[in-house]
C-alpha cells in the first residue's frame, strides 16, 4: 500500500480540543486509491474505521482502535459556468476556509457567512455546517461518497443527504459514507444575508451602498475572532451543544418564568432556544473543573485548558446538561462526535 501506517499516532495536534489520544493506526490518504487501499487493509484485517479531517468537530474520549484515515485529498475547481452561477467542485481534504477565500477571489458569492469555520469540506456535509443565517444546504449542490456497503461511489444530491440543522444522513448512517468531493453552487452577483443581527448591524456601521461579500467575509470572520477562543490558543470544538427545538407549549412555559429568554420561531413550527444562553443562565460560563471549563466569554463552548481527557470534557458536559434539564426541562445534545475509548 502507498501510504504509510503509523502505530500508536498521537492525535494531540490533530484534533482541536487538543486532546492527546493515540489512534492504534493512522494513514493519511490524499486521493481515493490511497482510501481503497487502506479501507480494503482495515476489512482485509477486521479494523474498525475512523475518518478524521480536521479533528474540529469531536471528543477523543479515549485510544482510537483499527484504523483512523485522514483525509487529506486537496484540489478545486469550477466545473460549471452560467450567467448566473457556478458549480465548484473540491476534494474532501480542502480546507473549509481557503475554500471560502478562494470561492471569493474568484468573485463567486455564498460562502462568506460561514467564514472561518474550522475543519474540511468534506466534514462540512456531514453536520451541515451553519452560521451567520447560512447552512451548506443553501449553497449545496451534490457530493460523491464511497459506500462503505456496497464498495461504489455514488452520487447524493441534496435530498438524498437528508440535511436538516447540525445534522445529515453521514450523521443518521455513520460510518457508512466516505465523502470524497463535494460540489457547491454560488451565484455570480453578491446576495447578501445580514439576518443576523450582530453581522446587519456590523455592515451598517460601515455604511458602504454596494453589498460586498469580501467585506462581509472579513466582518464575520471579526465577529467569530471576538466571541470564540482560538482552538491554537485555547482547546475547543466550537459549540459543544446543539440549540435545543421545543414545543411551543414548552416555550411559552419558558417564557412566562424568564420574558427575556432569546427564542427563534422554526419553519416546522417548533421553537428553537439559545443553549449558550440556557448555559449562562444556570451559572456555569466561565466555569473551571481541573483541565477543562466553560469559555468565560461563550457559555457554549467547552475549552481545555491543557491536559484534558475526554473523560473530563464528558463528565463537565454531563454535569451541564443535567443542570439545564432540571432547571428548564430542556435535552442539550452535544455536537461534537464522541471519538474513540
Ligand atoms: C472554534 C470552532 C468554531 C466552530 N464553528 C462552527 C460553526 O460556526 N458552525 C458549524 O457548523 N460548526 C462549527 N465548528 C465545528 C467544526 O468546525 C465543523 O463541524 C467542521 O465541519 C468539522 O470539520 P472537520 O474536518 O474538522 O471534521 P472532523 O472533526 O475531523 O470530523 C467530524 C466528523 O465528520 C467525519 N468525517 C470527517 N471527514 C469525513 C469525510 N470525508 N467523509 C465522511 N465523514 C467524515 C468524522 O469521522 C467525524 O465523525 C467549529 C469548531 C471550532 C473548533
């Protein structure tokens, strides 16, 4: 096989809760002979698989078993031209981020809410990332994935992905698909998405009459630099719990006992709450146990302050989401993937 398995591979630097676990193996592949290679060696000796891209969406809680495959395949490209939009395509490995830079220097529009985000594009299907107002499956066109079941590669349009928030098909059937390369459609001309409140009121204060989405790229990314700690700085996986969905009937219950609690009417007619702001409000933000704690600025972000196990982040997060269940009724659900252990 063309890639080198490395035993016993500390995965410290490569996850961003800078977690250090070991993976029993780990190959990096950067196109898909070198995934069928090491796919058929993990079957050919019964190994567990592990896809790892850039280890910012997970708890390591413990040695990874088998085999754990980053993916590493990188390239771009348009693949599609009309007068109104265009198809890009890139591999798994790209980076999320030089993605959005590179879809932007290209005059291509859509992605500049979602700046910054961590991670790989072929990670971004599978909890289709969202931020700012905008979720992959705005922007999403289709993707190949190898089907771990059958050995083909097959071709999932949006539909067929089953995307929903945090959440997709790659979550529902896991372990099932490898994404291989995802393709995108962006339209030609900006179509600015200032929803958001903080981001509108950003934009405003700059008061430029044309809608730019460089500029807005570069607010959103001021945004996230002053809310959330950097993962080189301080260990974190972005949000470690899901907005929860109630009822109606559980919000007005809610909302008769704090007025002031932020709440998002759904399209399916659920409402959605702010888990940052459930946190908050039970008292744990800026909370330290040891090696891990609740970011003092973002009461939704788990952080490490150095050394932490899995174990660790998992009992503080256990400890919160009872907490919020007892005060308010309320299911946290983590976001991050439970790894290993
Ligand atoms: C500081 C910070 C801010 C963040 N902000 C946001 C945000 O605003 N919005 C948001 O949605 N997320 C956010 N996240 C979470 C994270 O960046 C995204 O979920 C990202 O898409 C994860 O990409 P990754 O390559 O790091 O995935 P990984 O963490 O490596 O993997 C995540 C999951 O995807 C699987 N996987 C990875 N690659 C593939 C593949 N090619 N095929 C199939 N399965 C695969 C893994 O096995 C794992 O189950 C943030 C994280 C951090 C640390």
């Amino acid at each position: 096989m063309g890639a080198v398995v490395v035993s016993r591979a500390d995965l410290r630097l490569l996850n961003t809760f800078g977690i250090s676990e070991y993976a029993e193996r780990l190959v990096t592949v950067e196109n898909d002979i070198q995934l069928r290679e090491a796919l058929s060696l993990a079957r050919q000796q019964d190994w567990p698989v592990t896809l790892l891209g850039g280890g910012s969406n997970m708890v390591l809680a413990g040695p990874v078993p088998g085999l754990t495959i980053a993916m590493r395949s990188r390239g771009r490209r348009v693949v599609e031209r009309t007068a109104d939009n265009v198809l890009i395509e890139g591999e798994a490995g790209e980076n999320w981020h030089q993605l959005v830079g590179w879809s932007l220097d290209h005059g291509f529009h859509g992605l500049e809410n979602l700046s910054l985000i961590p991670g790989t594009l072929g990670a971004a299907p599978v909890q289709n990332i969202g931020a700012y107002g905008v979720e992959l499956c705005d922007v999403f066109d289709s993707l190949d994935a190898l089907d771990r079941h059958t050995g083909e590669v097959c071709r999932l349009d949006r539909a067929a992905c089953r995307f929903a928030y945090r959440d997709s098909l790659f979550k529902q059937q896991p372990g099932r698909f490898v994404i291989l390369r995802v393709r995108l459609r962006l339209a030609t001309r900006p179509q600015p998405r200032l929803g958001y409140a903080p981001l509108a009121a950003a934009w405003q204060a700059l008061g430029l009459q044309r809608p730019d989405s460089r500029v807005i790229s570069e607010l959103v990314c001021r945004i996230r630099r002053s809310k959330l700690p950097d993962p080189a700085q301080l260990g974190n996986a972005g949000s470690f719990f899901k907005n929860p969905l109630v009822s109606v009937e559980r919000a007005t219950a809610l909302l008769a006992a704090w007025p002031g609690m932020p709440h998002y009417p759904q399209d399916d007619g659920s409402i959605k709450l702010a888990a940052g702001w459930l946190i908050e409000q039970a008292g744990w933000k800026g909370h330290c146990r040891g090696s891990v704690g609740v970011h003092c600025e973002q009461a939704l972000v788990l952080v490490n302050f150095g050394g932490a196990r899995g174990a660790e982040v998992m009992a503080l997060a256990g400890d919160i989401q009872q907490d919020v269940a007892r005060r308010f009724g309320v299911t946290l659900e983590m976001e991050p993937q439970l790894i290993g252990g």
